[in-house]
C-alpha cells in the first residue's frame, strides 16, 4: 500500500474492532487455509514470514495454524488498531509478532522465506513497484504468496468503499513474472465470497 492515503488507513482504523470477525463470517479465513493447503513445496520448518497489509493477521493466522510457528513472523500494517488485533490473535497462538507500523516500501525488515500479501497491491498507486519492492521482502529462492481482487460485481460494490482496483488473471500475471519472480501455482477460491472476489498464486524468487 505504498503512499496510502492517510484517509484510507483511518477507515482501516475505524473497521478494525470487527474486521476479524469479519473475515471469518465471510469465509476468507477459510479461503487461506485452502489456498495454503494446496500441493506444492513447503515452507521449512525454520520459515521466517512477513505479511504485508497484514490488517488483524487473517492470513498469518491460516500460515502458522497451517504450517506451524515460523522462526519469525513480522505484520507491516498502516494501521496501529489492526496492527494490535493482529498481534493479540497470533499471541493466542502462541506466536509473537514483530510490528512495523506503515505502508509497503515504507517500512523495511530483512528479507523472508515467505512473504503473504493478500489484497495490497490493488490499493498501490503502481502495481508494478509494489510488487518489486515485495520482491526485495523476499530472499532468493523465497515465496510470494499473493492474493490480489478480481474483476466481478461484488468488487464493484466494495470499490465504493475501499477504492481498490481489480486484475484479470492474464494481467496480474505478467506483472509478477515482470517483478521477477516465477510463477509456481495460481489457485481459484471455491466458495463464498472469496470465490468472487479473490485469486491467488505462488511465486518463487529465483535463486
């Protein structure tokens, strides 16, 4: 979300004492722990993570109940409300995040084996620079694990809210594989809202 507009981040603000119950009622919760489940190479069992545009940590929440705890675990989120949500729920966990308050290409931490960025690009002023800077989050032979907003009628009706944009299938990915990475896997949400709303892929950094 790099130069988020500081209205958006005070919209976040204010959804963010129900956003987590939100994700779940809606299924997206559910949508991540499918999209992690799928077959493909795992994450090690020594994993360092980062989950940009974190919000109150849905999908690192499907990572470690997944995969386990990671070694380090790192939310960037602009705001501080969602950032403590998010804390608190991985703490129940029994994981300890490390918060960065900000935006991407804002805030910096050291490269990750994995990097879980769900519904962040779309809010960047260019998706091609976000997607390089989550690149530089990633170390070399490290994981993208991105889910971005797809064309349908129900982002049109969330767009009123959140201003978002949306990519095809075909356009988002050409613009990962411009970043730099290699496409591993794209996945299609089976049910309830995510299903309308989301895709998902797997890309690696090359080594």
């Amino acid at each position: 979300m790099s130069d988020a507009p500081q209205s958006l981040t005070n919209r976040y603000d204010s959804a963010a004492g129900k956003w987590r119950d939100k994700m779940r009622t809606l299924g997206y919760y559910d949508g991540y722990l499918g999209f992690l489940c799928e077959p493909g190479p795992r994450p090690g069992a020594h994993s360092r993570v980062i989950d940009v545009g974190a919000g109150t940590a849905a999908f690192s929440e499907a990572w470690v109940a997944v995969n386990g705890t990671p070694s380090k675990l790192t939310l960037i989120e602009p705001s501080q409300a969602m950032l403590d949500r998010g804390a608190s729920a991985l703490r129940a966990r029994g994981v300890a995040p490390r918060l960065l308050r900000g935006t991407l290409g804002e805030v910096q931490d050291d490269p990750a084996n994995e990097v879980l960025a769900a519904h962040v690009i779309e809010h960047c002023p260019d998706p091609a620079l976000a997607l390089n800077q989550l690149k530089s989050l990633t170390v070399r032979g490290g994981r993208l694990r991105l889910v971005v907003s797809k064309p349908h009628w129900c982002n049109a009706i969330i767009w009123l809210q959140w201003r978002h944009r949306t990519f095809g299938k075909a356009e988002i990915r050409s613009l990962v594989k411009e970043a730099g990475f290699e496409i591993e896997s794209d996945y299609a949400f089976p049910s309830g809202p995510p299903s309308r709303t989301s895709y998902g892929l797997v890309a690696r950094r090359p080594d």
